[in-house]
C-alpha cells in the first residue's frame, strides 16, 4: 500500500479554508450527521435535514411497533389491566421525559458537572423513552440541524471573541525585530 492510500481524504486541520492556529479563528464544532455543513448550509445541508427527519420519524415509528408487540405479549400473559396499565404510563412519561431533555439539549449545553452521576441515571430513563427522543430529534429537523441553533451561537461567541482579540494586538510579537541598541 501506498501513503496515498493509507491517508485519509478531505483537508488537514489548520490547512487552506480551515480555521486553524493563526489561520482564521475558531474552527466550527462538527454535529452528528452535518459535519460543519450547518455553517453556510451547504454540502447537502438539506438533503441532509430532510434525510434526519425521515430517518428519526421511521425509527419512532418502528420503536412503537416494536413496543405493540411487546404490550400484546403482556396480553397474551393475561397480567390484567392494571399492569397494561402501568406499563403505558410508563412508557409515556418516560417519552416525555426524553423527549424534553433531548429538546434542551438542543438549545443548551449540559452543565459541565452533568456527565457524572446525575446523567448516569438518567440512562435508563433516555433507554425507556427511546421513542420521545427520536420524536424530538424529528421535530427539531424540521427547523434546522439538531443543535444547529445552540452551536451557531457558540461559534459566533467564539469568533467575536477571537476578533476581539485579534483586533488588540498591533502585530505579530514573533515578526517583531529586535530594537537596536544605539539609543542608550
């Protein structure tokens, strides 16, 4: 094999087009099936929206089937209505619930402390609820890239910043030339 093949394709970080070190600023973050193609909508962008509203809303729809057979087994087993019951509020609440805390996920990031204990158990709830949180990832496709808003804001915080930055210096320290010693 050759280095060509071993490489992988696309542009290197940093290179012609990219915001790497000293090349431009902040670099866009990536979102879960749209690359940086949120940032100018290009790239497929919609193609892309309409691919994850399609695929989300199928998932769900085969999440319900799945969840239908898996009610008729409990009628099969004859456990009576207050378990069948039980078992569809259940699943409902927990829908709702992972559905609202996918659709804040959206908008907000999860506080830095989140990825801990508080989140780890609200796993299981996510797991239950599957079928919500496929339902918002649905509906926010509709509107834009899952996240897109939240990550826009981000990256626009990130560029002022850097502008802002950019603009206090007079120069490049590094370029700078010794001054010479002749006036002292």
């Amino acid at each position: 094999m050759s280095d060509e093949q071993t490489s992988s394709p696309g542009p290197e970080p940093g290179g012609p087009g990219r915001g790497g070190p000293g090349h431009g600023g902040p670099e866009p973050e990536e979102i879960r099936f749209f690359g940086t193609t949120w940032v100018h909508h290009d790239g497929g962008y919609g193609l892309r929206r309409a691919g994850a509203a399609v695929g989300s809303l199928a998932l769900a729809a085969a999440g319900a089937v799945v969840l239908r057979f898996a009610f008729q087994g409990l009628e099969i087993a004859a456990v009576g209505p207050f378990v069948g019951i039980l078992v569809v509020a259940g699943f409902a609440v927990c829908s709702a619930l992972a559905f609202r805390r996918t659709w804040d996920g959206f908008v907000r990031r999860p506080a830095p402390g989140s990825r801990g204990g508080a989140d780890t158990s609200a796993q299981g709830l996510m797991l239950i609820g599957f079928i919500g949180s496929l339902l918002a990832y649905f509906c926010r496709s509709l509107v834009e890239a899952p996240g897109e808003k939240r990550y826009r804001a981000e990256y626009a915080a990130a560029r002022e910043r850097h502008e802002r930055r950019r603009g206090a210096r007079t120069g490049n320290p590094a370029a700078k030339k010794p001054r010479s010693k002749k006036g002292r």
